[in-house]
C-alpha cells in the first residue's frame, strides 16, 4: 500500500493597484519628506497659535522690530531705561532700580508728595506687571515700588508694529493653505464635472463647453480680480472664489482629455449595452477612471494656487490687516529688507519649504499611479 502525499502550494495573495501605488509611493525617499515637511509645517501653522501666549494682532510699543533672538525680552539694561522714561512721565526722579529673580524694586522720589496711583504708569508698559507700594517716607516724598518683570520671548523678532513674527507666520501658513486647499478643491469639482461632460457627450455640447472655457481663459486674471474686489470688496471668501474659478479651467481640459480617450473603451460600451444613462456612465466609470491624472494634478495645483494667493497679497488684492498671508508678510519683508531682514527671511522659507515639499509629493503621486512605471 503506498502513502500518497499531497502537497499544497502555497496562496499567493494579490495586490490591488492602489497597494501597489501605495507601495511606489513608501519608496520614493522625496516624496515621503515632502510629506513629513508638509505635516510639520501644518502642525506648526494650526497648532502654534494655540501653545503661543502672544496672538497676532497683539502689539508691543515697546518692542518694535527687534531681531530674532533666544534670550528673553527685556534685558536689564532696557529695563533701567524703561523705568527711567516711565518714572520721567509720572514727573518723578528714579533714584534706584535692581532686580532680582524676576522681580524689580524701584525707589522714586518728587519735589511734593507723590501720588499713590503713580504705580499705573509702570504697569501701562510691557515690562512691568503687578507694581504696588511697598514702602512710603513719611513727608510722602519718596516711594519704593515693587512689582514682577515681564519678559517675552520673540523667537523670529517682531514686525514694524511690533507685533509677534512667529505668531504673524503660522496665521500666515493657516491663510495660505487653507486658500490653497479650498482653491483646489472648488476647480476640483468643477473642472472634473464640467470636463467629463464635455468630453463623453461630446459634438456640439462639447464644442460650445469648451470654447466658453476658452473665452474665460482669454481673460485677464488680475483685471478680473480687480473688477470683483471693486464690487465685492476684499475678503477671503472673494479670494477663494476668484481663485477657483480660474484654476478648474485647466482642470476641465486634463479630464476633458481623459474622457476622450475612455468612452471608446470596452467597458464604457457595455455600460451603455446595460441601459446605463450617460450621467450614470459619466459617474460611475468615466470620473473614477480619470482619479490618477487628476490628484497629480491637483498637487500641482495647490502650490499654483498658494502662489496666485501670495502675488494677489503683494499687489494689495489679498487678505487685509491684521490678517496676514505668507504672501502679505513677504511684501512687507521686501520693504524693510535692509533694515530688517528677518520679516523677509521665516516667511519665505515657510513658503518655500511647503512648494517644494508640495512638488515632491506630486512628482511621487505622478510616477505611483503611472501603471507603466513598475
């Protein structure tokens, strides 16, 4: 009797295409960094503010365009000063000022007894908080005060006005993606709906589809821009719309292409040998099938779009103040860049940073969804 043994080859489990695009995209090195900054740079954008004590439009007299800098502010030379001018609008003479672990002790004296309330004027500036009487001479005409230190840290220095540059550029980063994405998004829905219409019913429709993109095209964008802020004033909503709706007619023309080239295939025939309705078919087959091209493009879009949002900024046409873009903060860097530099300088290399690391990202989405590229 002989023993029979069956051997059973082993399963081989299959990839879908998205696995596979999926695991073309892990090993472009590029692509993944550009990832990574991207995720930084959003963490940093719509986290920061929330861990800063300062807000955007909090403004420091006292601090106006001072560099960058890792030690707190104010020194205590600065604080001397400070306390000089201060006790000087308060018509008094400051005898002496020390300062010890955060907290300062300044003797002032006057010709005629002093006012009590003469502790505001201290507490009216950004140095000093929290000032009170510790001690009175008994003609009045001497006063020690005592009060906290507070010091502010500007990591990225200040502007013109002397407001928080780190805070100024994360809203900056929060603007400037968000009109990026919002952007893209709206000439995502429109330009995919209009162009895969256009090019599966095709003749006449098509022809009358496309040369109304053409005269949109023609037009002038910031002359466009310019007629709409006339009307409707400036606002970021306007910006979205503007943008948006310029940005989707390259968008129609890449599906439009794409249609072509997919409703002479086999499947699309057998959808309508099923009695599928052209809009069925345009959903359900052509707008899928047109996914690949179209979120490559759209990572080329969004930089485009960040980049329109910026020069709209520059030319004035862009969020107003206090509001701030990456675009509005470099056009005002531009104007001090002599005498402050750093207002040019961490606005730039966020924007930079993010169209690069943008760019990477659809270059990898371009070569993981190209079936030829194995």
């Amino acid at each position: 009797m002989t023993d029979t043994t069956t051997t059973l080859a082993p399963t081989v489990e299959g990839r879908s295409l998205g696995q596979l695009a999926m695991m073309r995209f892990r090993r472009n090195k590029a692509a993944m960094a550009g990832c990574f900054a991207l995720l930084l740079i959003c963490i940093f954008s719509f986290a920061g503010p929330l861990v800063s004590p300062h807000t955007y439009d909090e403004v420091f007299p006292s601090y106006v365009s001072i560099p960058p800098s890792l030690t707190p502010r104010p020194d205590p030379q600065t604080l001397t000063e400070v306390a000089e001018s201060t006790a000087k609008r308060a018509r008094l003479t400051l005898e002496s000022f020390e300062i010890e672990s955060g907290v300062f002790t300044a003797k002032v004296t006057s010709t005629r007894p002093i006012d009590p309330r003469s502790v505001r004027y201290f507490d009216r500036v950004n140095e000093f908080k929290n000032t009170t009487v510790a001690e009175t001479s008994p003609d009045q005409l001497s006063m020690t005060l005592t009060g906290s230190v507070n010091q502010q840290y500007f990591l990225f220095g200040t502007d013109s006005n002397g407001r928080d540059l780190l805070v100024r550029v994360m809203l900056g980063g929060q603007i400037s993606i968000a009109v990026g994405l919002a952007a893209s998004l709206v000439s995502l829905g429109i330009g995919v709906v209009y162009g895969a219409t256009s090019g599966y019913i095709g003749g006449r429709v098509d022809n009358v589809m496309m040369r109304f993109v053409e005269i949109i095209y023609s037009l002038p964008f910031v002359f466009l821009v310019v007629v709409l802020v006339v009307f409707f004033g400036r606002s970021i909503v306007l910006i979205f719309a503007v943008i948006g709706a310029v940005q989707w007619l390259e968008m129609a023309r890449i599906v439009r292409g794409q249609t072509l080239s997919l409703k002479r295939r086999e499947f699309v025939g057998a959808a309508q040998a099923l009695g599928l309705t052209d809009w069925q078919i345009i959903r359900r087959h052509i707008i899928p099938n047109t996914v690949g091209p179209v979120i490559v493009f759209v990572t080329v879009v969004v930089p485009q779009v960040i980049l329109t949002e910026s020069f709209l900024s520059f030319l004035g046409l862009g969020v107003q103040a206090p509001l701030a873009s990456w675009g509005t903060l470099i056009s005002e860097g531009t104007k001090n860049m002599q005498s402050a530099p750093w207002l040019l300088i961490f606005p730039a290399i966020f924007f930079v940073i993010t169209l690069f690391a943008l760019n990477f990202v659809g270059d990898g989405l371009r070569d993981a969804l190209d079936p030829k590229d194995r």
